[in-house]
C-alpha cells in the first residue's frame, strides 16, 4: 500500500469509527429518551428554538430531567407573514440539535411522548390540539391558547373528554418581582406590555395577552366586567373584581418595548419586572409532562381570555362596561 492509499485508508477508518461511534451515542441516547420525546408543532415562532435550545443544551438544566426535542412539524402560520419568513431558518436552527423534521402531525406523534403546540396562528391549535388529544399524548400549547374564546372553550372541552390535562401559559407569567408577593394580600395591580396588531387575531389575542396574563397571576381570578379606551398607540383596559378590587392593564404600540407593572398589597407596592425569560416556565411544562398536573386551570385560562373579548366588546361599544358572563355565554352557544 502506497503512502497516499494508506493515508486514504486511514482517514476513511478513521471517519468510519466516528460515524459508529455517534450512531452508538445517538442509539444509546435514544433508548435513555422513554417517555422523555418531545415534539413541536410549529416552527413559525421563536419560542421554538427558544424551548429547543434549553432541552437540547450541552449540558442542560437538571429540572429539566432529559425530556429532549426530537422531531418538530415546521407549520406552522400559513398566513401571518412575520411568522411564516422564519420557517426555514427555524427548520435548520433546530436540525442543528438533532431535532427530526416531520411532513405531518401525524408522523410526529408517532416519534414523540409529549407535545409542545407552538403554531403561532391561534386559529389553527384547535385542530392541531384535536390530534394530539386523539393520539393521547400530554400537550403544552402557547399562547395566544386559541384565536377565539370559543375555540378555547372547545379546546378545554376536548381535554376533558379525551382525558388529557392540558394547559396554556405565557412566560410572563413568571416575571421577576412575582416570586416575593403574597396573593392572599393583593388589593389591586397594574399591568404593562407590548400589544401589537395582526389582523386575523383579535385585538389582545396576539400580543397583549401576555401582560394580560401578568394581571391574572397576581389578581386571580374573579374578574366581572371590563371597559376599554383605546387610540392608535394604546389599549387601557379596567378590569372590577367581584370583590371590589381593580386591576389594569396597559397594552403599548409604542416606545419601548418592555413588560411590568406595579401590585399594590397591603404591606406596600411591589414593582414587577425585568422579564426573566423561558426558563421557568420551561420547568413547568416539563413537571406537567411528568405528572399530568398543570399549573394553570382551565377556568383561568378561559377567564383570561374573555377578560381580552370583553375588552374588545368595550371597544366596539365605545368604552362601555362588558361582562365577562356575556361574552362567555355567548361563546358557549
């Protein structure tokens, strides 16, 4: 064997042994994955890669206790072009953990334990949430839950009959300040975030709904009526408590785009901010995939979200105060 045919063979064997050796890895990996799978549906969003990256880490956080994303259906938004551009990227960015590419739901379900359902498009979850309940498989489904109060009454009536928990939640949920309050002791909060537009979601659906969501951490629920001014840079929506508390959000479309907010207790006023990021609603889901306990209840979730329809209803009323009963009736027929 000539010097160029030996350097040849060496660096052929070489390139072998490494191949055998991550095939072995990723089997072995494979194996210690039972029960741990996780799939996403929807690769039009950043909390994809987000959530992906954290699962998916070097040496990632133990809480997180090996669940791994291993297969993603990229669609996703079909409409809403802020979302649908980032497909492709996001398809190579999670390909770079390893995370398989599925042509359907229903390929993905058959290589996953649990499901994150992170379609950006509201409108489309109650459909993709009706396989994964079908399949009986643990979902997580992120905000907005659904692009209508009906469609998110008909997902939580689903997950009772198919006997599935599932639960939806904002990240902001979990913003610094939160963890040092007493609720018991809440007397009333005011709210801030981001509240952009996208025209095939209602007003707060889209993106107002994480300060929304804020509120409810602190305030519970409860709520009875609202009422909305709004103008071209701002939403303030007033919500009655049935115990004669207030609380307030403030949706922003313009200056600085930033989450917070003030809770007033009865000690003093607590400040609610910076952001604190994925993580730690990130370790929630992951306890819901193990236990089936969600930390959020569906009566919530679904007061959250006629609190925003009842906020659009004030709107279209011209600032009229809405019950919540309303719009809730309403969306049941």
């Amino acid at each position: 064997m000539n010097h160029l045919s030996r350097r040849k063979f060496i660096t052929s064997s070489v390139a072998g042994g490494i191949a055998l050796s991550l095939f072995d890895n990723l089997s072995a990996h494979a194996s210690d994955l039972s029960g741990k799978r996780v799939g996403i549906i929807g690769l039009d969003t950043s909390h994809s890669i987000a959530f992906t990256k954290a699962l998916n880490a070097a040496t990632p956080n133990p809480e997180f206790d090996g669940y791994r994303v291993v297969a993603a259906y990229p669609h996703g938004s079909k409409d809403i072009v802020s979302s649908t551009k980032r497909i492709p990227e996001y398809i190579e960015e999670v390909k770079k953990f390893g995370v398989e590419i599925t042509g359907s739901i229903k390929e993905l379900l058959s290589k996953v334990d649990v499901v994150l359902l992170e379609t950006n498009d509201g409108r489309l979850h109650l459909e993709q949430a009706m396989e994964v309940f079908k399949a009986g498989k643990r979902m997580f489904i992120d905000k907005p839950v659904a692009a209508s109060l009906s469609d998110a009454i008909a997902i939580y009536k689903a997950s009772e009959k198919y006997k599935i928990p599932v639960f939806s939640a904002s990240s902001l949920r979990y913003i610094k300040g939160l963890e040092s309050i007493d609720k018991s002791k809440v007397l009333g909060a005011d709210t801030f975030s981001p509240a952009s537009l996208e025209k095939t979601h209602p007003d707060l659906f889209w993106y107002g709904v994480h300060g929304v969501e804020t509120l409810y951490t602190v305030m519970g629920t409860g709520c009875q009526s609202v009422t909305r001014v709004s103008t071209p840079n701002t939403d303030i929506v007033v919500g009655i408590w049935a115990d004669g508390r207030t609380g307030t959000f403030r949706g922003t479309r313009s200056g600085k785009h930033d989450y917070g907010g003030t809770v007033f207790v009865q000690d003093g006023n607590k400040i609610l901010g910076p952001y604190g990021g994925y993580e730690p609603l990130l370790k929630d889901i992951v306890k819901y995939f193990k236990t089936g306990k969600v930390p959020v209840t569906p009566a919530e979730t679904i007061e959250i979200f006629a609190f925003m329809e009842a906020a659009d209803e004030s709107k279209r009323q011209g600032g009229k105060s809405v019950l919540l009963e309303t719009v809730i009736n309403k969306a049941r027929k």
